[in-house]
C-alpha cells in the first residue's frame, strides 16, 4: 500500500473517531421570545438564540417538522442569532428547541421554549367568576371559576404582571352541559391580589388557546394587618416564661450537686473516723484497766472480796468462835496478835481474795 493512501487512511479513522467524542460537547444555547411566549393573534414575535463567541451558524427546529424549521447566521461579531414571526398565527405555535455550530461540530439542543397563540376565531372565550365575591376579608377563601359552552378540555388561568404566572386544570362536566375548572386561590392576603384571565384550549392543540376571558380583579377588603415591631427593651411573655424554666433548672441541678458532693464528703469524713478509732480501740481498752486496777483502794478491794467470798467467811466463822472459846485466857497485849498480809492479785486474773483475817497464836 502507498504512504500516501495509508496516511489519508490513518486521518480518516481519526477524524472519524473524534467526530463522535467531540459531538453534543459543546454548551447548549439558550432560547426565549420577545415580548413573550403567549402572544396574541396576528401579532409579531422574535425568537432569540444564544450561543458561545465562536458560533458559525444557528439553527431553529420546531417539534413535528422535517429538519430545521429556519437558520441564521450570528448577528456580527457576537454570539446570538434571532428569528423574526411576523404574524402569528396557529401554524407557528408549538414547541421549539435551538443548536449551532462551532469549529465544525454542532452543540446540544436547548431547553423547549413553547409558543401560544391566543385568540383562535374558531374558539368562544369563556367566562371568569369568583366565589364567592371577588371582594375578599384578609384571611377569606375564594376560589376561581372558569367555564364555557365550548368543549375544552382545559382551561387556563392567568395572572397579569412581570412574572405572568398561569396555571391549568383538566375541564369538568357541569350538570348543566358546561364545563368547568376551578381555581383554588386558598387563604386571601394582599400580594395575592390582582388581574386574572382565563383560556379554553383542546388536548390536542395545547399551543392554541381560545380568546382570553373578560380581566377579573381581585380585592382584599380592610387594610393590612401590620403587625407593629416591639418597643425597645420589650421581652415577649413567652421568652421571658422559657427563660424563667431554664434558670430553674439550672438552679435545682446546681443544689442537687451541691448537696450530693457534701454528702460524699461527710460519708468519707465519717469512715475515715471509723477506721482511726478502730485501730486505737485495743490500747484504749487496755489503758482503761490498768487505771481501774490502779485506782481500787484495800479497803474497796476488801468488800469486792468479801462480796465474791462472802460465804466462805461465814462458814469459817463458827469455828472461829470455838476455836476463840476454847482459849482459857485471851490475850489483850496488842502485840500478841499478828496480822498476816495476803499477795494481791488482780481481779481478770483471779477469782479469790483473801481479805485480812486476825491470827491468834504465839509471835514467838
């Protein structure tokens, strides 16, 4: 194969397999009408489309027609092209989308921008009521009603202003033979006063509506409620009630911890005293009766003896008597008589006790 033939090869995959990559990835343009998307019959209206600097032509395709609906160069060196109605009419209504191309590749479409044409001579216009009164208390309920003898099947409502807002609602068979739609407005407050219509269109043709309905005004009776600011320095009840609880709260938590560590502290205090006084216990005991002992005088210890051994004392003392019965002649000489001293013992340690007993007898 030639070089020549192989490197027109080589660039025709290339350009073919960048074609694809490079499709749809420019920004999609944006599209919208002048003076607006509703526009009457037989009125003009222009069809604006925007795209990036370097846009090379502008395309216009309308939903249901074979290839581009019209196609434009931009306007000099900038990036928007337009496409001028001059007279509206039924076979311009429907819904469009735009594109252009850029350095050889064309970008996405645009979001749908759908065209109304309203005032279709084949179409009555219907009527437009309020109920109950289109005079309405702040606060009231109203609710619109839009109705006709023409079969629609629906019906549109429309708010006059900046924004013209509208909203649409499948028809009902009245038992009358008419049909209807109603609008709830809800709860009146004054930003929802205003001008409203209402057009009758078919499923089939929803770009094609009737001729708008004689304008409703509706009122909001008595003046705003405004509801004054606060005084400086004003509390609200309900603020001042909220805030109240919470400094309870706080309060009886910071008591309750309070009380609760004090205890914790006196229960610590309390054992810690339990356990020196434990331990000191046995020397304390022991001390106590070494001084008990001490303080006992002979003759106490003589009558905790003879209290202990008071019987024996008595069963010695018969023969104590025959014994001092049977000496002839007593002596009275202070110094024939010898006491005799018995060892102390102490109590804990001996049960008996000797107490001091007179003995008779010869010294010698």
């Amino acid at each position: 194969m030639p070089p020549a033939l192989t490197a027109l090869l080589c660039l025709g995959l290339s350009l073919g397999l960048r074609t694809p990559v490079q499709a749809g990835t420019l920004p999609k343009p944006t599209l919208w009408a002048e003076p607006g998307s509703v526009i009457p019959w037989g009125s003009p209206v222009t069809i604006w489309c925007q795209g990036i600097l370097k846009a090379q032509e502008f395309r216009l395709h309308k939903e249901g027609s074979q290839g581009s609906w019209d196609r434009q160069s931009p306007l000099g060196p900038g990036n928007e092209a337009k496409f001028s109605i001059t007279l509206m009419t039924q076979e311009h209504a429907g819904r469009y989308q735009c594109y252009y191309l850029s350095q050889g590749v064309w970008s996405e479409h645009s979001d749908p921008l759908e065209l109304v044409v309203t005032g279709y001579y084949y179409y009555n216009k219907p009527s437009l009521s309020a109920l109950p009164s289109p005079v309405v208390t702040s606060g009231g309920n109203v609710t619109l009603k839009c109705h006709s003898d023409e079969g629609f099947g629906m019906f549109v409502l429309t708010k006059e202003g900046e924004d013209r807002l509208s909203w649409t609602l499948d028809s009902q068979r009245h038992p009358s033979g008419q049909v209807q739609a109603l609008f709830p407005v809800g709860s009146m407050v004054p930003r929802q006063t205003g001008t409203f219509r209402c057009y009758g269109c078919y499923r089939s043709t929803p770009q094609l509506w009737s001729l708008p309905s004689d304008p409703l005004e509706l009122l909001v009776s008595g003046p705003p409620v405004v509801s004054s600011p606060p005084p400086p320095g004003h509390v609200s009840t309900a603020g001042l009630q909220k805030y109240q609880k919470i400094l309870i709260g706080v309060s009886v938590t910071f008591v309750l911890l309070l009380c609760f560590l004090l205890f914790l502290l006196f229960f610590l205090k309390h054992q810690k005293k339990l356990r020196k006084s434990g331990a000191s216990d046995p020397e304390i005991k022991t001390t106590a009766l070494q001084k008990s002992s001490s303080s006992v005088t002979p003759v106490q210890r003589e009558n905790q003896c003879n209290q202990r051994g008071g019987s024996s004392i008595r069963g010695l003392q018969p023969e104590e008597d025959k014994m001092m019965d049977n000496e002839d002649t007593p002596s009275e000489d202070p110094q024939d008589v010898t006491y005799a001293q018995l060892n102390r013992q102490d109590p804990q340690t001996s049960s008996k006790c000797t107490p001091f007993l007179p003995i008779s007898g010869d010294p010698r």
